[in-house]
C-alpha cells in the first residue's frame, strides 16, 4: 500500500472509532476502545488480551492487559448500542455496491479450556466440527454480494448455567435472563430487525434452525420468506441435540410447510456449511 493510501486507511480507521467512542459513554473508555480495536486488527490466532497487551503497550504489558479486561469484562457499555453505531457508519456503504438481499441466521462456537467463561459447555462448536468445550453465540447479519454485517449478536446460554444460581451470581448474569434455545434466540433478533426497519432480505438458515417448524412459522408471520436447509429423518436427533441437548423426537419433525411458507431446500441438494447463503445469492444473481 502507497503512503497516501496508509494514510488514508489511518484516517478512516480513526473516524470509525471516533464513531464507536460516541456510544460508550465515557471519555476514559476512548483510549482502551482504541488499543482494543488495534489489538483485534493486529494480532493473528487467538483474540485474547494476553497478545492484544502485548502489540499494544510492549512497555506495560501487566498494566494493559488489565485495562483490556476491565474494557470488556466490567466497562458498563451497552453492545446494543455498539452495534447500532456499526450498522449506520458500515451499512450505507454496503447498500452503495447493492441492495440488501439476505438476513441470515447463524451461530459461531468459541473453544474454551476451562469451565468460567458464561456460557461455556460441552456443546456442538462449529469451528471444530464436533461436541466439544466453547461458548455459542447467535447473530443475524445482513448482507448482498458485496458484504455481510453482523447487526445482532446473542450468547447461548445452555440450561446448566441458567439454573445454577451460584455459577450466575459469580459471573454477573443479569436475574431477567432465563434459558432459550438457539431458534428463540434467532426468532427474537429476526423481531427486532422487522420492528427496527432494516432493509430487507430473504432469512437464510441452515437445517440447525431450519428444522424448527415454528421458527419457520414464526417467520412467514412476519412476513419474511426464507431458505432453510433441513436434515433428513435420521439425523434430526442429532441436530435437535446440538441446538438444545436431548430432547423428546416430536419436537424435531418438521411438517411440511405450505408453499407460502418459503423455499425449502433439502439437504442433498445445498452445498456443506456456510456456503447456503452464497449459494442462495449466486442463484439470484444468475436469474
């Protein structure tokens, strides 16, 4: 990159989180936002504040790192908030290369070693592939051929911790917040996003959530269609086991749905994982 484009990057990179300091309340909370974000950008692998510290302050490396968690650990910012500034800087520009075409629904694993981040459990982890130790986030994300943007993000928590009252109280979990499987989840931010005016799409999903009838349901109520990926008979089990854990069989099979309903696709015919939004869209631009 030329030196007039490094400075222009360094420029716009900077008014982007003027942006975000403009939602955190603080003034004090401007500088760790800065090394945080700096820290997201410039350190590979693993994104803890272990190695984040140490690109952003190598002189003070203990002090840092405890600024850094004391930012994302106990900074009483609002996500919501954070987010909603993301969607108006990054948005305008995304809808400038095209319209909105797709809302999709997604989750994404995080492997963990110990058993004290909120929300880790022994649990399905996409990264890996298999049930394994992480925490699971739910998202929505917008997107068209240009770019996606996460506009909604929300922690799973699985039963164990949302009925275990001491695991709560050490780790801060808000009383109002019970237990809700992954399509809840998904339903809630989809509700959001109608109420809150985004542009449109069609709801995009693999058959982790596409098997939920009445997710599926709760969708054409609002007036959405959708693509759903679906697992046959045989492996429904398996998927309803990994969204919520074991669970009676009724509550996984997936009646068909009426024309109206949406476009379903079957999972022989959809290409592997994440690809089922890219597939999705390449065929709408073929049309």
């Amino acid at each position: 990159m030329s030196r007039r484009g490094t400075k222009t990057s360094e420029k716009r990179f900077a008014a982007y989180l003027e942006g975000l300091a403009s939602v955190i309340d603080h003034a004090d909370r401007k500088a760790p936002l800065r090394d945080y974000c700096v820290g997201l950008i410039a350190c590979g692998g693993r994104k803890s504040v272990e190695p984040m510290a140490a690109v952003t302050a190598p002189e003070r490396t203990a002090a840092q790192h405890q600024s850094l968690l004391h930012f994302v650990g106990s900074g009483a910012w609002s996500d919501e908030k954070v987010l909603g500034k993301v969607r108006e800087m990054v948005l305008p520009a995304i809808e400038r290369q095209g319209p909105i075409e797709a809302w999709i629904i997604d989750d994404t694993g995080f492997p963990k070693q110990g058993r004290h981040s909120v929300g880790v459990a022994r649990q399905y982890c996409g990264q890996l592939g298999k049930q394994d130790n992480c925490q699971v986030a739910v998202s929505l994300s917008i997107a068209n051929h240009h770019a996606s943007l996460p506009v909604a993000y929300r922690l799973y928590l699985p039963k164990e911790w949302t009925e275990d009252r001491d695991r709560r109280r050490k780790v801060g979990i808000p009383a109002e917040v019970g237990f809700r499987t992954k399509p809840e989840i998904a339903l809630g931010q989809l509700r959001w996003a109608c109420a809150s005016g985004l542009p449109r799409g069609v709801v995009l999903m693999d058959a982790g959530y596409g098997n939920n009838s009445d997710l599926r349901t709760e969708i054409t109520a609002l007036g959405l269609t959708y693509v759903a990926g679906l697992l046959s008979s045989r492996h429904r089990s398996l998927a309803a086991e990994a969204m919520v854990g074991p669970r009676p069989s009724t509550e996984t099979d997936a009646p068909q749905p009426s024309a109206s309903a949406g476009r379903r696709q079957g999972a022989r015919d959809r290409p592997a994982g994440q690809s089922l939004a890219h597939h999705h869209l390449a065929a709408r631009n073929e049309s």
